[in-house]
C-alpha cells in the first residue's frame, strides 16, 4: 500500500485549535501510519505559530496555512482545499462535523468527484479503503460505508475520538498558502457571533439542559442559577431552541451541539433520540421530568418524575446547605 | 419567480423508539406496518420558507419536487396541502437512492427540465441518513451557489439573502439567483395543511416522470456494509421522596457521593 | 365565518372506519349504477385512515362480501382464517377448556387488523370518487336555526393555545354543509353524544352499556405459535362479579394480537384494566406464548356493549347514525365490524333512494326500517340477553347464557335491561385497594411505556380536550368517594392525582398529550364530569394496524 496522505480541516482560534480538530488529527494520525503516510492540516482562519505547535504536538506532520486569515466563504475556502487535495494527492479529508466543515465537505466531494461520509464517529482502513462509521436515523442507527471512490472525505463528529496526548518533541513545518479568492459568490452582510457558550458546551464537565418541558424562556433562568451554583454551562433541547427560547448555539443534539460531560442534568428534555445523538457520551444523565413515559428515562442513569419548577429551588438550597 | 423545494420521504422519525427496528441481514430499516410515511421535516420546513417567500411574493409559484416510489406521491400531496402550486414525481426507489452522488444526479436532471427557476429549497438533510449531502452536490451540479443551514430565507432585487446558523451564532449572506438554500430547524415548526387546501391539492397539477426519462449513471461512490442499532447498557434509577425537598436532598447525596458535583 | 370557509357536499361522513367507509363506498356504488352524481366527504380525526382504528379483531366477512363481493381478487387485507377456536377457564394457576358457545365459533371468519382493512377500504373509496380527510376531526355540529336539524359539522380550529387565545399558527376550521350526514364516530363519538342530548335520541332505548379494551401486538418467537389460532378466555384475574376476559389471536408472520376486555359496569373503584391486562398475560398458560418476545403495539378502545336494548333512534333530520355511535356490537360474538359496515351500506342505500325520489324529508326514516328488516337486526336481537345475565356473575350469566342459546335459542319472551356504567361504582369504604403485582419490562409492563408504543401525540399548547365541567368534582367526589378511579381506569395515565409539596393539598393533573382517544373517561367517571372533546387536528395514537 501507498503512503497515505491525509488532510485535516483544522480550525481555530487565534491561539488555539478546537479540540474537534485534534480528534481530526488523531484519527488521521490513526488512518495514515500504517502505510506510513502523511497528516497536513490546513488552517485557512484566524491563527498563530500556537496553533501549528498544537497541531504538530496532536499529531501533524505538516501544517498548511493562510498568511493571512481568510474570512469564511465556502467558495474560497472550497477551491483552496480543493487545490491542495490535489497538489499533495491527499487520499483522505477529515473535516469537524461543524458548521463549516458540514458545509464545506460535500462541496468538496462533489468538485473532486470523491466519496463521502458525513456525521462520523470513527473511520478505518479496511482492504486499502476507508471505512466510517456514521450516526443516522436521528441517533437510533449507525452505518459503517465503504468509501469507493477518492479522495474520501470525512465529517467526524466532535466528542467522538480522544485527541492524542500532546507530544511537544514532535517536529513539523508550517508552509503557507494563498486563498483562490476569485470563485467567491456570496456575500457577507453581518456575522454575529453572539456568545461563546456555544464552544464551552463542548469541552464543560457539567452539563445542564433544558427542553420544552420548561414552558417557556423563564425556566432557564432557574436553569441558569443552578448552573453558576455547579460551574456548569446551559444547554438546550432542539425544541426548545426552535420555538426561540434560546438562540441556537444552545442546542444540544443531532444537529447542534455534541456534549461529552461527566454529568449532564436533562430538565424537562423528553429524549427524543435527536436529542440523545448529541449528549451520548455523557458519563452519568440525570433526568428531571414531569412526564413519566418520557424517552429520556431509558437513557439516564437517575430519573426524578416531578415539576422542575418545585424541585430546582430545593436543589439549590441542598446545595448551598453542603456548601455552607 | 419560480421556487424548487426538494423533499424527501422517510419512515416517521417521530414513531416509539421502541418501534425501530434494523434487519441486519439485509442493512435495513424494518419498514413498521401500517405507519405511513412522512415529509423529512427539515423538508417540511423548506416548504414552509418557500410558502413564507410566497406570502411575500404573491407571484411566486412553488413546486415540490421528490425521488422516490409511487408512495411519495403522499408527501407531494403534503406539500400541495400546506400551499404549494405544483409537484414532480421523479419515479425511483422507495425512499430514494442511499447514495448522495446518485440522487443529486438525478434531481440535478430532472431540475434542469423545471428551468428556468429562481431559488431551490430543500432541509439541510434528510432525517433518516442524515447525511446532508445532496443538497450542496444538486447545487455543483448546476452551477449555482449555495448556502446551508437557513434559518431565515428572503428574496429581494433577484438576490436571496440567507441568516445562516453557525455553531456560535449567526451570520447573514447574500447571493445572487438563481440559488440553492437548505433551511435547518431553526425555521421554527411548519403550517399545517389547513382543509381548504387540502381539498384544492387533488386538482393542483401532478407530474410524474420516469427515472430513465432524467437518470444520468452516476456510479456508486459508496456502499453500505452494514446498519445497526447501538447498543444501551443503561438502567435508570428513579429517585423518589415524598417531597421535592427530600427527592432533592436524596439527589444531591447522590451526585455528591459520586463526586459529580 | 366567510362563505369561503364553507364547503358544501351531499354527504358528509364523519370516521373513517369500516362504517364510514362501507356507507361511502355504497354511495358512490349507487351513484355509478343509476349514473347520478352523490358527492362523498369523510372527515377523520387520525392523520391517516386506519391510524385511529383498534380492534380485535377476528371478523366475519358477510358485510364485505355483500359490499365487495371480489375483495379477495383486489387484495383485502384478510390473510388469516380463523382456524383452532379455543375457549378457555383460568384460575390464578390453571386453566379447563371450555365448550366453545356457537356465538364465538370463528368457522368462515378471518383475523385481521381492522386498521388494515380501513386503509384498504379507503383506497378503494378514494378510487370511487370519495374525498377522504384524514387528520381533519369534525369537531362541532352546524345545526339550523331551530337547533333541531343538522345541517353538517365544522372541523376544529388548530392553533389555539392552552389559555384558548390565537396563536401564530391559529387556522380557523371549515364548516362542512351536507344534504345528510353519517356518523360514524364509532363507540361514544362526541358528536353524537351532544346528538343524544339535543335530540332525545335516547328517550325510548336503555341506557348504553360499555366495555374496554386493552389490546397489545406482539412479534413473538415460540413454538406455540400457530397462525389463526384463537384463544378466549374467561375467570382470572377478574373476579365472578367483574364482567370480561381475554382474546389472543395469532395471526401471520409471527404476530400476535392480545387484548383484555372488561365491563365498565364494574363496582371496584380500586380496579385497573389496564393491570389486569398486564396480570393476565403473567399467568402460566399464557406466558410462554410472548417469552422472547417482542412487544410492538399498545392501545385501547371503549366499545359498545349494550346491544339490541341501547339502540338509540337512529335518524333524524339532517342526518342517521351507523357503526359502533349507535352500538351495533354483537357483544357475545365479540365482533362489531360485519355489523357496522351493513349498517353504513344500509344507511347509504336509504340515503341514495332518498335523493332520488328527491323527497324533501330531511330524516331518512327509511334507513331504521331497512336495518330493523336486514340480519343486523336478527344478530342483535337473537343475542340481547346474555351480555345483561353476567350481572349475576361469571357463572349465572354463563349458565344463563347456554340456556339461552341451546335452549331458547335467543327467543325468550324476555329482555333484560340494561344500566348506566357510571352509576355501578362503589364508594371506596367498600373495598381495598387492589395490589398489583409490579411490571417485569419482559411480558407486563408499566402504563407509560405501553403509552409510548400507541404513538400518541397532541400539541401540548392547546386547550385540554378532556373538559371538566366542574373541576371542583374531581377532588370533592372523586378522590373523596372514589379515591380518584380516573386515575386508573385510563389506560394512558392521562389523569393523576398530585400533591402540593408543602400543603398537601390534592389536584387533577390532566396529562391530556397520553390521550390514546378510547373515551373511557368519558363513559366512567362517576358524576359523568368529563367530556372527552376532539383535540385539535392531527392529535391521538398512530397504531401500527391495530
């Protein structure tokens, strides 16, 4: 077998990788050292020499990046991968089930005419090709593809992998690219990047998310009073997201936000499988509902049937009571 | 101005867990009788941008357009219930092709007999694969932009101006039509179809074209080795006492002795 | 409301069940015969034709044939004939066979989901020309100015919120205007419920009697299964006193259909059908049938039990009554279906004889006389004392009822009468609370996870369709007198009694989203309190051919 090449759609901020794209980087790690071959990450926004440190340390061998950052547009951003695909005849490319990695993936799968699997937990190489396994059915189902055609391009989903432990004795380089900024079709008007509660649902230890069972916005003030108490951050059912009461950065599930906490205290959430895809990997599920045949006591490891509204103060008064 | 929206027909995503059930010998979903299949509701909430748009734009004509089996006729039939003007049946497997390449393939055919359209609406995936690929290959196919994850769609002076949902916010993009646009949860719950447009739906126009009328091979790009439901190992405790303040004292103990808080 | 929300037919027909959709297809039969134009609108509150639908069922096919006589050639539903008939005694640890009374011999008959047949049923209405509505419930009657004619029904309002003001989504609902319209509500429909009340239509028939049924699917792995097996059974769990047992009928591709039906005339506050079901399934003969396997639906329906004696007045002007709303059950054959379709087709013949010699009678009057003449009438009658003659007991009503049946042979110049359900409920000084034994999740199973596989569902910002007409009732007559028997004879945990945290104080919840639509409450409780209305559209169970 041919070394291969693997690519990674690295994002980040102007200091730091996201930890979606060191689980990238680990699973390209994983697919390519058997045939000895190669990890690039691509890093087209916001970065610094901390960032190609992080990347080398989790596992690249190489670091591809904009000399200056890029301001998102899939056109550009597409015809800029799509380029390095071939220049460096990557055979795999990891992106993170995000925003922009979904919305980049299949761009570029269509331009190269490669395969693709999207929303995966895990991939590997089987008989020379990738193999993913991915989520579907809304969380009830997995599929494991074979991906026939190349280059094979991959959404992994964030939570699935554990990042390699950094490895600061490792060396790379970074080269820098230049942005294809003429395909650009689209354009910005306004970007609001409301808060950043969105990204720390992500990495938080303690988790506390409320569904349509809280019956309106109000319900997650008391939701958000437990959390300062816990140093947790708030989550939110798609439901609840979809009819307003809080803006979607919040969302936890299929198609929001992946959680991976030790605890995650489930509020008024009835568990639609969705709903469930997303909080998974959460170590123990602590369910509050008045709903008895919600789904979401299947999935929890403790359940109290009962109104939230009566039971979130006293929780909070135990709390404090054992704090004080 | 002429509107495509893409929909899908799927095994209700809304059915008892308990009721899903995978045929591992054959890789598939065990279809549960006498459940009627649904509208991919991501689907069912592009029609509703596009009847939104229509509101707006009372010229505006929206035809629903599906791959699949005669049974998806239902959903065409959902679409012309919640205001849409027209639907095409591009004639194929039940539930469509698994298999992305292929479906955007034909779609992408068929759509270039509807021409000369303006926008294309579809859900930002399909609830059942939930792979989220078709509607950006639809767009490379016919050369048009694209922009993913709608939650709001307006058109105005031949552009279309999209409030896009990023993982941390928001962001607001304009492109030029014709376009294509997939619209996410977000848009908030669907109309219902309402009776009098029910009863219109089976004098609005149906067409119905044979896949080899449109069908371009596109080859396999993938193959399914298998599906399989995960496995839970999760038995739940319920905590009890006889008063919100005990059940809370008894949870908290709980969580403390667990050292998750 | 606008012109524009009214919509005119010649009949409209409200269910879609295997009444409605016999009366429809028999029209549009007519129409084509004699080349006239009968337009059909039937209105049905499930979002699809069958979704609703729960019965046994094994049924006889004498109505279909007469409707369709080449069903099997078109593909009918009817897979499996009834083969070994099995009539059965259970003690809590054994069971005697039983000769099986020639009512219930199932020779000629076929195991089917009814829900099946009605989606079948409805493809062949809708190839004739009849415009079904599934999902569009008719909600309230449009009566002339009099208030003693009916002019057709109007679909419910969607999108009102809980505290009943308009919400974004608000869509007013449509009036429905017909020359006649059928009610085919089934079992204690609504609507036909506020017919009884302001038209009398119950002034010269005893009071309706009722029964509930608790069915369940299973996909079951044993070597005790044998397709068109049928299995009643009577005794345990129930006491003598409580009329009710059991059917189990195997049908094909490893199916089993069980269920568990009970008199809601039944005196024990502290009694559960829905426990009982469960009990019944844990006894020893029974057992084994379900081991390994798999549970895959669950549901409930009240159904009619009064037979010959509750017949209400069938038309009226405006409109007549057919099916399970006007309680044509044969309750000792336990089949509802053959009875209710002739009455739909018989109903449609009148109706279509009516407009064509135009007469400007607005109460088909002709249609009572055709059933009266027709075997529905002869079934009926033949059969109306042996239901009542269990109010003696398991064992008087069975002896009464082989006297009966081998020696009058249905022909006693006698006619028990029958009694109101709600009025048979003891106070709870009576009796004990029954305990139950706790659910294994393998063969019996608790009440919310059953729910669950029903497939119900109701927005939750809409007004509870479950109404109380004096809320105060609940708490100071039934939790006092009653120990609150909702809270058990629903088989969908919709009512609950919950206590203040910190005064104690008790109040009805009403987890009126579990609703399974088998208006139970409705017929039981006690003060007749609660009215079970239709909730907005597209609301209730979605059986998987149930």
């Amino acid at each position: 077998m041919s070394a291969l090449r693997v690519l990674v759609l690295a994002e980040s901020s102007a200091t730091e990788a996201t930890p979606i794209s060191l689980e990238q980087v680990a699973l390209a790690r994983k697919l390519a050292e058997p045939s000895g071959g190669q990890v690039s990450a691509i890093v087209l926004g916001p970065r610094s020499s901390d960032v190609d440190r992080q990347l080398i340390s989790g596992g690249a061998d190489k670091v591809y990046a904009a000399e200056e950052s890029i301001s998102y547009d899939p056109d550009v951003w597409v015809a800029t991968i799509s380029h390095l695909v071939s220049e460096t005849s990557a055979g795999v490319v990891i992106f993170g089930h995000t925003s922009s990695g979904s919305d980049l993936a299949p761009r570029l799968a269509f331009r190269l005419s490669g395969s693709i699997a999207t929303n995966c937990e895990n991939a590997a190489i089987e008989n020379g090709m990738i193999v993913a396994t991915r989520v579907c059915y809304g969380g009830k189902a997995r599929s494991v593809l074979r991906l026939s055609r190349n280059p094979a391009i991959i959404t992994l989903r964030p939570g699935s992998l554990t990042p390699l432990a950094p490895d600061t004795s490792r060396v790379g380089e970074t080269k820098s690219i230049s942005a294809n900024t003429e395909k650009a079709r689209s354009k910005l008007l306004e970007r609001k990047q409301e808060d950043v509660r969105g990204l720390r649902l992500e990495t938080a230890k303690v988790v506390i998310g409320g569904g349509r069972g809280l019956g309106g916005p109000e319900g997650f003030k008391l939701l958000e009073q437990l959390a300062s108490k816990l140093g947790a951050v708030v989550g939110a059912s798609r439901v609840a997201c979809d009819l307003g009461w809080c803006p979607p950065s919040m969302q936890i599930g299929l198609t929001g936000k992946t959680i991976t906490p030790d605890l995650y205290i489930a509020v008024g959430i009835s568990g639609a499988s969705q709903h469930m895809a997303g909080c998974a990997g959460a170590k123990t599920i602590v369910a509050i509902n008045s709903d008895a045949k919600a789904p979401i006591f299947a999935d929890a490891s403790i359940g109290i049937v009962g109104d939230y509204k009566e039971l979130l103060p006293k929780i909070l008064d135990e709390i404090q009571r054992l704090n004080s | 101005m002429k509107i495509l929206v893409c929909v899908k027909q799927i095994q209700d995503p809304e059915i008892a867990p308990g009721l899903f059930k995978v045929d591992e010998a054959s890789n598939s979903v065990v279809a549960v009788p006498g459940i009627a299949q649904v509208i991919s509701p991501y689907d069912e909430q592009a029609i509703e941008a596009a009847l939104r748009i229509k509101e707006k734009t009372p010229e505006a004509k929206v035809v629903v357009i599906t791959l699949g089996a005669a049974s998806a006729r239902d959903v065409l039939k959902h679409g012309l219930s919640m205001g849409a003007d027209e639907a095409v049946l591009v004639e194929g497997p039940k539930n469509g092709s698994a298999d992305g390449f292929v479906t955007a393939s034909v779609l992408s055919e068929a759509i270039k007999k509807l021409a000369p359209f303006d926008l294309i609406l579809t859900g930002r995936q399909s609830a059942d694969l939930d792979a989220g690929v078709v509607a950006c290959g639809l767009a490379e196919l016919l050369g048009i932009p694209s922009v993913n994850f709608a939650k709001s769609v307006d058109v105005s002076d031949g552009n279309v101006v999209v409030d896009r949902v990023l993982d941390n916010g928001f962001e607001k993009i304009q492109v030029q039509l014709p376009a294509l646009v997939t619209v996410s949860n977000e848009m908030g719950p669907a109309r219902k179809p309402n009776l009098r447009e029910t009863m219109k739906a089976s004098r609005k126009p149906m067409q119905s074209w044979p896949q080899n009328d449109v069908n371009k091979d596109a080859g396999a790009s993938q193959e399914l080795i298998r599906l399989y439901v995960p496995i839970k190992e999760k038995h739940c405790e319920i905590i009890g006492g006889t008063s919100a303040g005990e059940t809370a004292q008894m949870l908290v103990r709980k969580l403390r002795d667990g050292r998750l808080i | 409301m606008s012109d524009s929300d009214i919509m005119e037919f010649d009949v409209v027909i409200v269910g879609a069940g295997p009444a409605g959709l016999a009366a429809a297809i028999r029209i549009k039969q007519l129409a084509q015969s004699t080349s006239t134009e009968v337009s059909v609108c039937v209105l049905e509150k499930g979002t699809a034709v069958g979704a609703h639908i729960l019965s046994g069922a094994v049924i006889d096919p004498r109505a279909l044939s007469e409707l369709i006589p080449d069903w099997k050639e078109r593909g009918a539903p009817l897979n499996t004939i009834a083969a070994e008939d099995k009539f059965v005694f259970l003690t809590e640890k054994s069971s005697y066979r039983l000769p099986t009374p020639p009512q219930m011999n199932n020779h000629g008959n076929y195991i089917v989901s009814v829900g099946a047949l009605c989606r079948w049923l409805g493809e062949q209405a809708e190839a004739l020309g009849v415009e079904i509505y599934p999902g569009f419930p008719a909600a309230r009657l449009l009566w002339d100015q009099s208030g003693s004619e009916i002019l057709g029904v109007a679909t419910g309002d969607a999108g009102i919120g809980r505290d009943g003001s308009k919400t974004d989504n608000y869509q007013p609902g449509m009036e429905i205007r017909a020359r006649q319209t059928i009610f085919a509500e089934g079992c204690r429909g609504s609507l036909t419920k506020k017919l009884f009340e302001q038209l009398s239509l119950r002034a010269n028939c005893d009071p309706q009697t009722y029964g509930i049924g608790i069915k369940e699917l299973w996909e079951v792995d044993s070597p005790l299964f044998q397709p068109g097996t049928v299995m009643h059974t009577i005794g345990w769990p129930l006491d003598s006193g409580t009329y009710g047992g059991s059917f189990l009928y195997h049908l094909d591709q490893n199916k089993i259909a069980v269920g568990f039906v009970i008199g809601l005339d039944y005196s024990n506050p502290y009694l559960s059908p829905f426990d009982e079901f469960q009990r019944f399934k844990s006894h020893p003969k029974i057992r084994p049938m379900f081991q390994g396997g798999r549970r895959i639906g669950y549901g409930a329906r009240a159904l009619s039990e009064g037979g010959y004696q509750s017949i209400p007045q069938l038309a009226f002007a405006g409109g007549v009554l057919v099916g399970d709303c006007a309680g044509l059950l044969n309750v000792p054959k336990i089949k509802g279906t053959h009875t209710a379709m002739k009455s739909g087709m018989l109903a449609a013949e009148a109706i279509v004889d009516h407009f064509s010699k135009n007469n400007s009678d607005r109460t088909v009057s002709d249609y009572p006389k055709r059933l009266a003449s027709s075997w529905v009438w002869d079934e009926l009658y033949l059969a109306r004392n042996i239901r009542p003659s269990f109010r003696a007991g398991l064992f008087g009503g069975l002896m009464y009822s082989a006297v009966d049946t081998y020696v009058l042979r249905g022909r006693a110049p006698w006619t028990f009468h029958n009694h109101a359900d709600h009025l048979q409920l003891d106070r709870r000084e009576k009796h004990t609370p029954i305990s139950y034994p706790k659910p294994d999740g393998e063969i019996t199973f608790d009440k919310m996870s059953s729910v669950a596989l029903s497939n119900t569902n109701h927005e939750r910002n809409q007004p509870v369709h479950l109404k109380l007409r004096d809320p105060a009732i609940a708490i100071d007559v039934n939790l006092q007198n009653y120990d609150a028997p909702e809270q058990r004879y629903c088989p969908a945990g919709v009512y609950e009694i919950v206590r203040n945290s910190s005064t104690g104080e008790p109040t009805l919840l009403i987890n009126a989203e579990n609703c399974v639509h088998c208006k139970t409450c409705d017929i039981k409780d006690p003060t007749q309190n609660i009215d079970w209305a239709v909730p907005e559209p597209g609301g209730g169970p979605i059986y998987p051919d149930m």
